[in-house]
C-alpha cells in the first residue's frame, strides 16, 4: 500500500496554475504575459504551472506555438517552480514530437490526456499513454479529464516506466484511493477540481491541486495547501468558501473570453479566448463581470473598465 504522496518527487506538491495561454489583440501569441503570468504565480505562491492544458487551448495552438511556451516559462520560472508540458494532440505522433521538445525546452514533467476523439478504449489509451511517456525520461502524469478510474485496468497505465502520477478532474475521490492502493511503485496525484480541493486535499491522496482559478487568486490555493499540510482545516475551509463563489462567476459563462477577461481584471491582460472557444466580449459583459469580481471583494484588482 501506498504512503501519503506528499513531497514523493522532491517539492511537487503545492498550488500549481493551469496557466493560461496569453494572446495579443492580433490573436498572436503574448510571450512577453507568459512570464509575466509565471512570476505573479511564483510571487503568490504557488509551486508550479500545467502549460498548454485545456485551461491553456493546447488543441487550439500550433504546435510550434506550444513549444514557445514552454520555452518561455522555463525562461521565467528559472527553476523556482516545476513545469509540466500538456502535449496532448489528435495524434499520438505529434504528442510524441511535443513530449521531446518540451524536454529540450527544460520542462519537468510530461502530461498528456487520453486519446481525443479517435481511439475511445483501453487499448488505444495505453498506447497513446507507452508512446508519449517513453518519448522522454521526464516523468508523466496522466491527466483523468471527467473520466470515471476504474482502478484495477487504470493500474496498468502505472506498470509503464515514466507515468509516475495523475491530474484528476472529477469528484470520486475514494477511486483514485483505490487506484493508488493497487499500484506497487511511488506515485503523486493532483486534484483538479478548484471548487472541491479541499475535500480532495482532506483525502490525504492528493499531494496539491493544479486548475484555472488558481491563476486570478493563486493566493488562495497556496494558503490552502498549506493549512492543510498543517492540519488547520477550518482555516482552509474559509479559504476555500471564497473559491467556491469565485468559481460561481468563472463559469457562468460559456465563453473562454469571459474566463480569460478575469486576467484583465487583475491586470494582466491575456486576450481573448481563440474561437470557438472564445469570443470577444461586448463591453456590457464586460462591464457585468467586472461588476462580479468587485461584489466578491477578494479577488485583487489592477485595471480599470475603459
């Protein structure tokens, strides 16, 4: 049986962002907010970034596009924070070509999620997952996106010799506990959830969380991971209150513009969403969500609705 995971693979553990990717108004990539996105995260604690996810449009960017963020974060974080490459891609070869470039880049780790699409099974999944992780010697994380872990057949993705740890993103807790249980090498999971980390954390399973909130008010997450590691859940739990209306006003709309327009808030301004997962905002949406933020009182303000 498995240990508590924490601190496993020297200092992952912690708030990490699912860093959002930044564009200028052209819809050309902002390599100049990548850094600045990494250094307000490190500023405010937390302990690494999840690059080119679904929180960051990897399937929306070029490859070529992908390579320069991961350039460019390793840039900025300059070893103060761990990195993990999200390669996924509709193909597995282009994945493959990603994972060695994320590598060559100075990334810390590998992730991918399961085939998108095409190769809906096991079989396919497992594949996908041997090709991507053996590309490199980096190690590679799992990225569970709303799926169910059935524990005894996802084991197997384990028995690979890079895949040492999971991003979860779903709400059935006690089945990446069964999943760990069975696994005869050291492992680390990451909850992927925002709105329910601290019911992850309060697991003993997960060793931090990774998601999209933590980039506007990583300050949160940070403190919350640490309250936890220091048993103080009532502390945590009131942290963890301000996420959940947060989060409330993350998604209330379907449009990747009004999630990223968050960062104009604050004051860093990463663009639109790309279509079709964003569109821009008219300024009365804009103006509502401003609106919103000021209502919460907790989120830090750096800009002004012009």
């Amino acid at each position: 049986m498995q240990k508590n995971n924490r601190n496993v693979f020297g200092g992952m553990d912690g708030a990490y962002a699912a860093l959002y990717t930044p564009f200028r108004k052209d819809g050309s990539l902002d390599e100049g907010m990548v850094e600045k996105l990494v250094e307000h995260g490190i500023d405010n604690g937390l302990k690494g970034f999840y690059l080119t996810g679904s929180t960051g449009e990897g399937f929306l960017l070029s490859k070529e596009e992908r390579v320069r963020v991961y350039r460019r974060a390793v840039k900025a974080a300059k070893g103060r924070a761990k990195l993990i490459a999200q390669v996924a891609c509709m193909s597995t070869d282009d994945a493959v070509e990603l994972a060695k470039a994320g590598a060559k880049a100075g990334v810390d780790w590998i992730s991918s999620v399961a085939p998108v699409y095409f190769g809906q099974c096991f079989d396919a999944a497992y594949d996908h997952y041997r090709r991507i992780s053996s590309a490199t010697d980096l190690p590679f994380m799992i990225y569970s996106l709303g799926a169910d872990i059935v524990p005894d057949r996802d084991a197997k993705f384990f028995d690979l010799k890079n895949v040492k740890g999971m991003k979860y993103t779903n709400y059935k807790y006690w089945t990446v506990q069964a999943l760990r249980n069975r696994l005869s090498k050291e492992a680390i999971f990451f909850a992927g959830a925002d709105e329910q980390v601290l019911s992850a954390l309060a697991t003993g399973i997960f060793a931090g969380c990774i998601g999209t909130s933590q980039n506007a008010i990583p300050a949160h997450f940070a403190k919350i991971c640490d309250l936890v590691a220091k048993n103080d859940f009532a502390a945590a739990a009131k942290l963890q209150a301000e996420v959940v209306k947060f989060v409330e006003v993350l998604i209330a709309k379907p449009n990747g513009s009004w999630h990223k327009s968050i960062m104009k808030y604050i004051g860093l301004d990463c663009g639109e969403g790309r279509a079709p997962n964003g569109r821009p905002l008219a300024k009365a949406e804009l103006k509502e969500l401003f609106a919103r933020l000021d209502a919460l009182g907790f989120v830090k303000k750096g800009a002004k609705l012009r």
